[in-house]
C-alpha cells in the first residue's frame, strides 16, 4: 500500500515548511491517510497550547482524530483544499496529498482565529467543547495567543500551499481534478456535437466564440467560461473526430488567445510567458480526448484567477452583476438605467468601469450577447428572423438585421444558408 513517506520526503517537508513558513508563519502538521501524525514532517509550533489542552481530555483527544478524519475524508473527494471550523470553534484547513487518485494523506494548517477572543467567541468554544472537563479560563488565555487571520488570508494560504505541496512533490494534482471532470465535461461536449450536426466550419463562429470567452476570462466568470469552451471543444472534435494532433493544435491557437486576454486583463507578460510553457508542454504529451479537454478546462480557471488576483478585484466584483443581469434577460428591452442598477452603480461609473475591464460599453456588450444567440438559433433551430429578432431581445426586425450584418458580415439569413449541412 502506497505511504506519504514514499512520495514526500523529509527533505521536501523542510522545503515546504520553510517556505509557507515565510509568507503565513503557520505551522504545519503532516498525517497519513489513516489521521495518524508523521512527527518528523510536523512543524514545532503546529500543536498550539490551546489544542494540548484541548487533547488533554480523552474526549477532546477522540474528537480531534474523528475531526482530522473528517477533513481527510472530504479534501481526498474533492481533490482541493478543505476548510472547516474544528469540534473546539478554530479554524482549520487540510491540504490533500494524493498520488494521482490514492489518497497518502494530508497537511494540516490553520489552527486559528478568525477575529479577537471576545464574549461572544468564548461562548461559542464554551457550546462547541460541552461535556469535556477542562480549565476553560486556562483555556481562553491559550485562545488569545493563536493567530488571527481573515478568510481572505485563509483561503490564499490554503491555495499557496496547495500549489506549493504538488510543485515540490512533483505530485501532479490536476488528475484529481480531471477525475471528477471527465463525465461531466465530455456529457457537454457529447451535446454539442450532437447540436453540431447543422453547422460548418464558420471562421466567424469560432471568432465569436473566442471574443465571447476572453469577455468571460477578464471578468472572472468561470461558469460562463466553461460553458464556452466546451462548446469550442465540442466543435474541434466534430469536425475532427477522434484526431488528437488537430485537436492539439487548435488548443495551442486557444492557449495564445488566452494568453493575450489574460496580458489584456493586467497579468504581466513574462509571468504568463513562463507559464504559458508549461501549458504548452502538458498539452503536447496528453494523448486522449477527455485528458487533454479536461486539463485545458483546468488550465482556463488558471488563466481566470491570473487575471482576476492581477486586477482590481473591486472593479470586477462591482460589473460582474451587471453582466449576470444582461446575460439574465438579454430578450427584453433592458435599459442602461436598469442594469446599472442592477450593479448598484450610477450609468456613467458602470460605464466607465466596463470601458477599463472589457474594452467595450455596455450597449456593445449587450448586442455581442444578443448576436451570438441569435446565431445559435439561426444554426439550431428552424425559427425564421422575425421570431429570433423578437426572441433575442430586438423589437425591430430591420434594425435586428442590420445589427446582426454589422456583428457578422452577413444577414441572418446568409448566415443561415451559408451554415446550412
């Protein structure tokens, strides 16, 4: 049976501690699979005195293994990071260790307050621990010494030391991920292949599609992301069923436009550079469909926490509603006034915000959106330009016309018959 200590060294641990040590001054405690410690890969300080008197019960002690499990448990299923207020009210985070998808074990970290020792949190710890027989005063005095950190702090200290464990470990944590995306991914991809069946190979399609996935890479929306990738994938492997090397290629034009939408976001050019090496190069010795689609989907959230931890998170948080409104109902007759109510701003600052983020205004962003519907009916279904002039939003069918020829270099109607099978 495989053991963390044949995959993480002490050396490795030393490498780890020092490192996560020197940006979060947090303790680690290595276990194995089974909840037990690995002393030797445990830091000095990752045993607060708050949890030794905690420990110091029989109960408290049970109850901390049973807490350690739990989180196990739960950071091997979703292959990420689990955060969780313990049995005794402080927080705690557990990283998995796997190799591919066997779980070795864990790094535990965290051990935390979220806020300063008051009335309030003491009660809290006095419920959580009912029952176990401890010097409480003793035990609030060893509560006020733990660190206290925000769950901004938390979550970035989990995600630095996730990253870090796999680069050190040259574990490679994406197959967790792509084991739990596979299914998923390629039930999307199988549909729009199936959807598919009507459309040709438009160089205007596939460049409304990449303009509407770099719109989604800048404002940090992955659902929407996501959704257009696998339309872009499932497309690529209609048209080239079962052929990994075209496959390949046209996901190294995709890696470039995203590079370009994440430089264009405010990432710096030689970071993404550097990264956009090993992108190429995992995407280079893939060789099945579902491997290669899976990880360039995991490689897109990467590009989207680039782009968003590069930006002014407040600016894209305050026009990410308004885009959630548009996309919502983008059939009637929405205002300006509307939607920038919708995002709690005046027209003119939420204008000026989606010129800064997007590169657009607001009324071309709402006809891309209303464009690239109306060209999935006008591909998907058999209604004619008046009811997709209607259903998409336009209450004018001339107007619908020449905006849709202005988008697209065409009317609906060629659109149509050039798509037609």
């Amino acid at each position: 049976m495989a053991s963390i200590s044949d995959y993480v060294s002490q050396e490795h641990f030393d490498k780890i501690n020092r490192v996560f040590g020197r940006h979060f001054a947090l303790g680690l405690e290595t276990v194995k699979a089974n909840g037990i410690s690995v002393r030797k890969m445990s830091s000095c300080d990752c045993n607060p005195e708050f949890c030794k008197i905690v420990k110091s019960s029989k109960v408290g002690a049970q109850r901390c293994k049973q807490e350690k499990l739990r989180n196990l448990k739960l950071a091997f299923e979703t292959g990420q990071p689990y955060m969780s207020f313990c049995h005794a009210g402080i927080l705690l985070v557990c990283i998995p260790i796997m190799d591919h998808d066997i779980p070795l074990g864990g790094m535990f970290f965290g051990k935390c307050l979220w806020k300063p020792v008051d009335g309030l949190l003491k009660e809290d710890i006095t419920k959580q621990l009912k029952g176990l027989r401890l010097d409480f005063d003793k035990l609030f005095k060893a509560a006020g010494q733990l660190p206290i950190l925000s769950g901004k702090d938390i979550q970035d200290a989990a995600e630095f030391l996730y990253v870090l464990v796999y680069e050190v470990t040259n574990l490679d944590p994406r197959t967790i991920e792509w084991r739990q995306q596979i299914s998923e991914q390629q039930s999307e991809i199988s549909e729009v292949i199936r959807q598919s069946k009507r459309i040709s190979d438009s160089h205007l399609y596939a460049y409304e599609n990449e303009r509407a996935l770099i719109g989604k890479v800048r404002v940090g929306d992955k659902i929407g992301a996501r959704e257009i990738l696998n339309s872009y994938l499932g497309n690529i492997m209609f048209r080239n069923p079962g052929d990994t090397n075209v496959l390949k290629a046209r996901l190294i034009e995709l890696l470039s436009i995203l590079n370009r939408a994440a430089v264009e976001g405010g990432v710096d050019i030689d970071f993404m550079l550097k990264k956009n090496v090993g992108y190429l190069t995992k995407v280079i010795n893939l060789n099945s469909q579902a491997d290669i689609c899976a990880w360039v989907s995991y490689a897109l959230n990467d590009f989207i926490d680039s782009v968003y931890s590069s930006q002014d998170s407040k600016k894209v948080t305050q026009i990410k509603p308004a885009i959630d409104f548009i996309e919502k109902n983008y059939r009637s007759q929405i205002t300006l006034e509307e939607i920038a109510k919708a995002a709690f701003l005046s027209a003119s600052r939420l204008a000026h915000l989606f010129k800064e983020q997007l590169g657009m205004t607001i009324i071309d962003y709402l006809t891309d959106v209303r464009i690239r519907h109306a060209k999935e009916l006008l591909l998907g279904t058999n209604k004619n330009c008046t009811e997709i002039c209607f259903d998409v939003g336009y209450n004018n069918q001339s107007y619908f016309i020449r905006m849709f020829k202005a988008s697209v270099g065409l009317t609906p109607m060629k659109f149509r018959q050039s798509n037609a099978r």
